[in-house]
C-alpha cells in the first residue's frame, strides 16, 4: 500500500491508495477518480504502519479494497461511507 501525507496550514490529510492501483484512473455513474502518483505516491507500508499513520491526521482519502479495510478494522470508515467507482473503493473521512 501506498501512503503520502499533505500539510496544509489547518490540517494533515493522509492519502493511501493499493499498490497496484497507482496510476491508474477509474470511472462508473458519473464518477472518476484517478490515483495520482503526485497525490497518492508516497511510501510503501504494511497494514500495521498504515493504521498508526491514520490515527495522526484529520483527513483520509483512501482508494482500495485493502487501504479501506484497514481504515474499517480501525474504525476511522465505515462500510455504509465506501463508494464504489468503476469497481474500485474510495472512502474519504475527518477525522475528529
């Protein structure tokens, strides 16, 4: 999985996309997504390493079926708040 943090002046927003997803773009019912190496590309970690780092910022953007598991079994999402974009899971969150 890949993880990336963004400061911005109010907040930190971990973006965390599967790895294999990286690059790719996805479209379904008037929805795309593209997973941005700019945006998403940061380093590679484990399910433990991801789940510490959710817990340190404000806003989640996650892109995948493992990224958003994880998130779930934290529970930092939830399953009724993952959308579905040419078969591929995105959930975004504040955290707070």
């Amino acid at each position: 999985m890949y993880v990336k943090i963004h400061r911005m002046p109010s907040d930190v927003m971990l973006a965390a996309c599967d790895k294999e997803l990286l690059g790719q773009s996805f479209a379904g019912e008037g929805t795309r997504i593209t997973v941005a190496e700019a945006f998403y590309g940061g380093e590679i970690v484990d399910a433990p390493t991801l789940a510490e780092r959710m817990k340190s910022v404000s806003i989640l953007n996650l892109v995948g079926e493992r990224v958003i598991a994880v998130a779930i079994a934290e529970g930092m999402v939830s399953e009724e708040n993952v959308i579905v974009i040419g078969g591929v899971k995105h959930a975004q969150a504040v955290v707070l």
